[in-house]
C-alpha cells in the first residue's frame, strides 16, 4: 500500500478537526495547525465534504466540522474519500488483475494483502487516534 500525500494530509486534517470537539475550523486554521498548505487543503476538504464526512458552514463563525462523530469515522472512510481504492495493484484494483505460469498463485495474495489492510484502516477510528495521542502524551 501506499500512502500518498493526499492521504496523510486527508486523515492529519480530520483528525485536527475531531479534536477541536465540535467546533468549526477555517482552512487557515487547519493549516497552521497541521503545516499543510492551504491551497493543498481546499481540494481535500471538498472530497471529504463531498463524502459526507465534513460539514462546513460560511460566514465569520464557520469552517469545517465532522459529519458524524469521530467514533464513526474510520481511517479508511477518509482515504477512500481522497483516493477511492484503497490499494491496487499498477494502478488496477487486486481483483482485475490475472496472472500466468508460476505466478498464478499471487492474485490470491495480493487480494489478502488488500482485505487485511482494508481491516486495520476500518478498523481504525479518528477517536481511536485520538484517544492514542492522549496515551502518549499523558
């Protein structure tokens, strides 16, 4: 798997605004927080709205804010709203691709790859997160 800047940058700017706890957060805001660009941020923040992930609201008090709450929103949820798949295989989901010869026995593989990956990033929430940093700084 690989996790592109569009990923990192998607889940670092979900998990700035989960921990405001309900607040509305500015794309200034988010990236002064989190060291992203602005002009990066804009179009994830519109894939993240887009998926029902983020509410926004405009005006002088508004910003982004979770759609639901952080429990239920894994970490998956956010890359496949930036990326769609969340691994592939030469830019193909694991499932298209076929094999021959000696190799025939890596489709399975890779399918099993892509499923336990699939399994931890579901698995993991943004509270999930959050509740770790507590844990480290604590």
């Amino acid at each position: 798997m690989h996790i592109t800047a569009r990923h990192d940058y998607a889940v670092q700017a979900m998990l700035a605004i989960a921990a405001v706890g309900g607040g509305h957060v500015t794309t200034g805001e988010l990236a002064a927080l989190q060291g992203i660009p602005a002009t990066y941020l804009a179009p994830l923040l519109y894939d993240l709205r887009r998926a029902e992930l983020l509410s926004s609201r405009a005006g002088t008090d508004g910003g982004y804010c979770l759609a639901r709450p952080p429990e239920r929103i894994s970490v998956g949820d956010v890359m496949r709203a930036v990326s769609g798949e969340l691994s592939s295989i030469r830019g193909r989901p694991a499932s298209s691709i076929t094999y021959v010869g000696a190799a025939r026995a890596l489709p399975r593989f890779w399918q099993s790859l892509h499923s336990a990956t699939g399994r931890m990033l579901d698995g993991t929430t943004l509270r999930d997160l959050l509740e770790r940093l507590t844990e480290t700084s604590g």
